[in-house]
C-alpha cells in the first residue's frame, strides 16, 4: 500500500501554523511515514491473526515501511515480494491470501523441484496426507530442507546427503527416504496402480506416504481487504497526525541552526 500526499498549500497556510510553503513537504514527509510506521503498520499486524490461520510471528513481524523524505510524499506498508528466479520465497503467500488469486507463485522447494524437472512450470505444492504440520498449520522449514537435500536439489552446489538421512534409507533398503512421482501416467503404486504426483516418503514395513502433492495451482479467496482497511485507518487517524507533524516541524524550524 501506498500513501500519497496531495496539500493544498494555500489552504494549509491559512489555517495552519506554518508559516512558509518550504515547511509543507516536510510536514507532508513525518505525517505520512508516522502513519504508515505507528497506525498502519500495527493495524495490519493485529489483523493477520484474525484474517489467517494462525499465522507465525516470524509472518505478523513481517509487515515492513518505508519512510516517505520531502523529496518524494509517498509511505510504503508491504510484504516483502516473491523472488522466484532465486528460488526464494518470502512471505508470498501473503499476496494471494489477502487479495485472493487464481493462482500464487512458487515458493523455494517449488522452484527447485521445477528445476529439476520433476514439477511442471506453473504448478505449486500442497501438504500431503502424510505430512506432520507444525502448530501454525503448516509443514515445518526443517522437512523442506530434508527434502532439498535428500534429493540433491539444492540451488547451489548440492551438499553430501546427511548421515542421518542416509542411514534412516538404508534401514529401509531404499536408495534415499524421498522419492518424486512426477505427473503422468505411472504403474508406482502396490499392484502397479496408480500413484498420484508428490513428493512422497518411504516408511518401515515397504510402506510409503505422501508428503508434498503436485497441483497445479492453488487459489485464494481474498480474506484481508488491504486497501479498504488502510483507508479507513487513515482516516481516522490524518487530522491528528497533521497537527501532530506541523507541531514538530514548526518547532524544529523555530529552533536555531545547530540547536537540538
């Protein structure tokens, strides 16, 4: 989101204590970043819990600002965007979750499953059947990096499967714990069935679970209204913030040069 300043400078002068038009970029500049930094910022922030399924802190502390400079009246609240061509997502799902979207881009392991060849271009992830979710609902950050190891799809040089990993397929009489099914026709499943595209894990016994599912996207209905939320934030809290920012810059023009 962004926030913009239009002032009408004759309007403000007259009715204001400024007392010269050069004050009023200034003023404009503290009252917008002091919105976006102490309203909107912490009025996101107390929303995520009510809008999303129990979101992590590392998420709630993810909503960032940027200050707006007399140079340039614009305040920025955001999330942090995808960057898909390193293979790193940060707080993505955010976009589409808030917004709503027909489909979302693809997270870390998603890219590099997709590198590999293994999942399709376009086409995301969901939890399988066999995957243990943490307490925010979600497949903890630990198993991904298993995955990536494991199957030596790391976007960098691969690193040594761990002894851990290694040691758990061997009890098993695998090559390694994960495999990959990609979408298609396949004979993989007991009695030569069909197994659906996944990663999958193996499991004592010859039997095996499915801990990512292929799809090939997932959408979103949109359930934090960004916009129609901020402005209503703004509203209410810009006649406070403006006296606010011409009290300090008043005072700050008052002062000498070189006084504090």
């Amino acid at each position: 989101m962004k926030i913009t300043a239009i002032i009408d400078a004759k309007d403000v002068i007259t009715n204001l204590t400024v007392t010269t038009p050069r004050q009023l970029p200034y003023v404009a500049a503290v009252m917008l970043s002091k919105i976006a930094r102490e309203d909107l910022r912490p009025g996101f922030q107390k929303r995520l819990p009510e809008a999303f399924d129990r979101p992590t802190d590392f998420t709630i502390r993810g909503v960032y600002t940027k200050p707006a400079n007399a140079r340039q009246l614009e305040a920025m609240v955001y999330f942090p965007e995808s960057q898909e061509e390193l293979g790193r997502a940060k707080r993505e799902y955010m976009r589409p979750g808030a917004q709503g979207a027909a489909a979302r881009r693809q997270k870390k392991t998603e890219f590099l499953l997709s590198r590999m060849g293994a999942l399709p271009a376009g086409w995301v992830t969901t939890p399988g059947k066999g995957a243990q979710l943490d307490q925010h609902g979600n497949i903890p950050g630990s198993v991904y990096k298993q995955i990536i190891n494991v199957l030596q799809i790391r976007y960098n040089a691969p690193k040594p499967v761990s002894a851990r990993s290694a040691k758990a397929a061997k009890r098993l009489g695998v090559a390694s714990i994960f495999f990959v099914v990609s979408p298609g026709p396949n004979k993989l499943s007991k009695g030569g069935g069909w197994l659906p595209p996944g990663v999958w894990r193996h499991l004592p016994g010859g039997q095996i679970t499915q801990i990512l599912k292929f799809v090939k996207r997932a959408s979103y209905q949109p359930r934090f209204k960004v916009k129609e939320e901020g402005v209503t934030i703004i509203r209410r809290v810009l006649p406070t913030r403006w006296r606010e920012a011409v009290a300090l810059i008043a005072d700050r023009f008052a002062k000498p040069k070189g006084a504090r």
